[in-house]
C-alpha cells in the first residue's frame, strides 16, 4: 500500500489530466466518476456495523468480502446450532483481528480505490468507451 502522500501526488497529477482533457471528455469523465467514486464515510460505517463483510462488498473485494462473510456465518452457526461457542468466539475475533486495521485505515483504503477509479475513469473519457 502507499503512502498518504503518495496517494495525494497520485490524486494530484490525475486532476492535472483531467484539466487537460477537452470539455466533452471532461464530462465524460465526471459522468464515469459520479458512478464509480466511492465515500470513505461510507465504507467505515459499513465496517462499523457488519461483521458481514458488507465495506468489502462496497469497494469490490469479492475474495476478501465472501472470506469475511463465510468467517462470520461459519461463528454464527458454530454458536447457534452447535455447543461450539469457544470456536464460535475464536471465529468473531479472528474477523475482528482482520477488520480493525481496515477500520483503522479507512480514508487511506477508500481514497487507493478512488484512484484506481479515477485512472479507469480517465482512460474511458479519453477513449470514448461507454
């Protein structure tokens, strides 16, 4: 992963190719990104209130949201149909373990994404591609 300021250089130099772009194509591109950039607050809140996986889905995780949804469903059968809550306990931690640090980095995950968005963004503007 990359730094803020990175991340911030990397914003920085895009917004500088979206300036340069003719009025059509940057349109274009703002139509693209309506529909592609997503909320850093967004995601935290789904991260704050589902142990589903539910962020993951949001940003397009599909390994890492189906990982965290199985991890969860697997605990809450463990505790609810079996007398398993030892590993029904380890399974929710293990989530929780995982989910802190994204958590934690929330503007940093969001705002990566949003540039990988944006550059697909731009290359569709600049080509035309629907």
């Amino acid at each position: 992963m990359f730094s803020e300021k990175e991340l911030n250089l990397e914003t920085s130099d895009l917004r500088h190719q979206i300036a340069a772009l003719s009025t059509t194509e940057q349109e274009r591109y703002h139509r693209f990104a309506a529909a592609s950039l997503k909320s850093p607050a967004t995601y935290a809140l789904l991260n704050w209130l589902f142990l589903l996986g539910a962020h993951h889905f949001y940003l397009h995780r599909w390994v890492r949201a189906f990982s965290n949804l199985t991890l969860t469903a697997v605990a809450f059968y463990l505790l609810i149909t079996q007398d398993a809550r030892t590993y029904a306990g380890i399974l929710f931690l293990a989530v929780a373990i995982i989910e802190v640090p994204q958590l934690l980095n929330y503007e940093h995950i969001v705002h990566a994404f949003n540039i990988r968005a944006m550059r697909t963004c731009l290359k569709r503007a600049q080509k035309h591609l629907p």
